[in-house]
C-alpha cells in the first residue's frame, strides 16, 4: 500500500491550507501527525503503478508530490 504525499509542516494551518486545496481539487487527502511534521498525504493506494499515477495527476494539477510506503 502506498500514499502519495502532497505536503509536510510544521504550522498546522499550513497543512489545512493544502487539504481544503487538494479536497477542492476532489483529491482525499488527510493529515498524519509524524514527530515535528504534519504530513498531507493523498490515497492511499494499493500498488506502485497507481501511485505513480496518481502522483502525475496531481502534479498537472500544479501540486509537488513524493511517493511513501504506507507504514
């Protein structure tokens, strides 16, 4: 399983910011507490291949992406 992340914060109204941007956008996107960061993360989606496709959809869409493992 893998999750395309869209974000990571330290400012939680920053990562808000870009989850109200990503839902606009009808991306389902949600935020993950990891240590000092709030990450956004898009998906998740069971294999690489999507992902992949998933992460080119949202940068036409002018967002930076990276792809994760889901833990």
């Amino acid at each position: 399983m893998f999750h395309v992340q869209a974000g990571a914060f330290r400012i939680r109204a920053n990562a808000d910011d870009l989850v109200r941007q990503l839902h606009a956008s009808h991306y389902p996107a949600v935020i993950i507490n990891r240590g000092p960061y709030l990450l956004v993360w898009v998906g998740p989606v069971v294999d690489r291949t999507s992902a992949e496709r998933l992460m080119k959809s949202l940068q036409v869409d002018g967002f930076d992406t990276a792809l994760s493992p889901a833990p």
